[in-house]
C-alpha cells in the first residue's frame, strides 16, 4: 500500500491511497537518528491499517530501537525497550519482524509474535571474500562469548576472548586475552558498533599482542558521539555492518567501511511469514 504523509503545520496527516482490506501489510521501519520523532509516523500508519479493515499488519524491525536498554539500571530509569514494546502492541499490531536484537529477552515484553532472525549468514559470506590467512574471531567481551563461538563453530575458526574490567573508557591495561592471537589476522564481531570505544580499544589490545591484520564487523552500526571517527583514527583495518542502518554519510567518511546486504534475509522472512512456512533456517546459520 501506498502511505502518504503530509504535514498540516504541526501536525502529520497519513493517508492510505489504495484498499488494504483484508490483505497482510508489512510495514518496514527504519531506525535512524529521528527514531524518537518517526516513531508516531508508525504508530499512526499501523492504526490508519486497521481502521482502513486490514488483515494482518506485521511490523518490520531491521535494528529494534532502545533493545540495550531492557531493564531499569537505576530506580529512575525505565526500560525503554518495554516501553517501545508496549507503543506497538498499543495499536494492535499483529506481529514484529527483527533482527540480532541485543538483548533477546526483549521479546518477551512482546504479548504478539516476535521473530528474531540473524546476520549471520551475511557476515559469514563477508568473511569468506576476506581471504585471510590463519583468521580468528575475537568478542570484545565475555558476553558475546555465545555469539562469536557458534559463528567459529560454522565456519571452523578459533576464537578468543578480550576479559578486561572494562575496555569501554579505552584503557588497556590489565586485559587477558582467552585464545592465541599471535601473528594472526583477528576479526573482531559484535552485535551493535555505537560509541565504539570498547571495539578500538580491543583492536589497539589485539595489536599490542601480536595481531596481524584486524577487522572489526556489527550487525547494526549507530555509530553515535563521534564512533565513526574513533574507528578512523584506530588501527582497524576494515569495517562491515550491515544496511540495517542507513550508512550513507559514514561510507563517505570512513574509506575502510562496508556493508553488508541483508535484504535478502528479511526478504525470504516475509516469505516465510506470508506463506505460513517455518523461519527455523533463518535464525540459525
């Protein structure tokens, strides 16, 4: 369906230009840095769906907005991602698509279907055109151990392990390094590259160890407070995130960035969803 949007002053007016009665709509949202103001836009689209007699809305995440933020840190803070939950399913939306959310737990704020797909079989393809000689892959923290070990399982690497009291200030002192990276080409992988301090120190700490070539990889590249320009000026040698972000701006920046296609995957996801076939494949690799 064609949505258009028009803004009367202040105000936003969504009109439906063609009949959606009784057809499945998915709505593919974008994050970006206006999440907070696009946000309405969804809300009002979803409910001018319903009213308009559709049959099923489904909701396409690429990057779910706030899902680091799952649980209320300080007694005056609140978990976003709930509250984001809850915005959703307030206009009766049917079902989510998204993928590597962060913290999967998130999904259980959800009282609606929620499909939780992953990268992986992208960045595995990334890896492989590399061509790198003797590769590690390394997790920046001890929390993305799962993360990187069932990616080096697929793909028959080694991996290793950065535990430091924390690498986010950008200290590198009293690091130990679980895994051998001695003269070898390490690929650093994490599920969202933003601030990237903890991703620059680690390659600054793979390189005081002894590591050859490093790359750095992420499923959702936010890159906020000056992140993409930490990386430029680190000693990492190649970035890929994928286009669950727009990248547009960073590409022009920061020479040694990539991305990595992964309209393919959502594509065969609605597939899947619309055709009431199993998704098993696409969250596993």
């Amino acid at each position: 369906a064609v949505v258009s949007t028009q803004s009367t002053g202040t105000e936003t007016v969504i009109e439906i230009q063609e009949s959606v009665r009784g057809k499945d709509v998915y709505i593919i949202f974008s994050c970006n840095k206006e999440f907070n103001n696009s946000i309405l836009d969804l809300l009002m689209i979803v409910e001018a769906m319903k009213n308009a007699s559709v049959g099923c809305v489904t909701v396409v995440f690429p990057s779910f907005p706030y899902a680091r933020y799952d649980a209320a840190t300080r007694y005056d803070r609140c978990p976003i991602a709930r509250l984001v939950s809850d915005m959703i399913q307030s206009v009766d939306c049917n079902r989510m698509l998204t993928m590597d959310l962060h913290s999967p737990q998130v999904q259980g704020y959800f009282d609606i279907p929620v499909d939780n797909i992953t990268a992986e079989p992208s960045l595995k393809q990334w890896i492989k055109e590399l061509h790198l000689k003797d590769p590690v892959l390394i997790t920046p923290t001890p929390q993305g151990t799962k993360r990187v070990a069932n990616l080096a399982e697929s793909l028959g690497l080694n991996f290793a392990i950065i535990h430091a009291p924390d690498t986010s200030n950008g200290t590198t002192e009293n690091v130990t390094i679980v895994g051998d990276v001695k003269d070898r080409d390490c690929i650093i992988y994490d599920d969202i590259a933003d601030y990237c301090t903890s991703l620059v120190t680690s390659a600054a700490i793979l390189k005081e160890r002894g590591a050859r070539k490093i790359c750095c990889m992420a499923t959702h590249g936010l890159f906020t407070q000056e992140g993409i320009q930490r990386c430029v000026d680190s000693c990492i040698d190649k970035f890929a995130v994928t286009e669950t972000i727009d990248q547009t701006e960073n590409l022009a920046t920061y020479s040694k960035l990539e991305t990595v296609d992964v309209a393919m995957l959502f594509a065969e996801a609605i597939r899947r969803l619309h055709n009431n076939e199993p998704l098993l494949r696409l969250f596993t690799l």
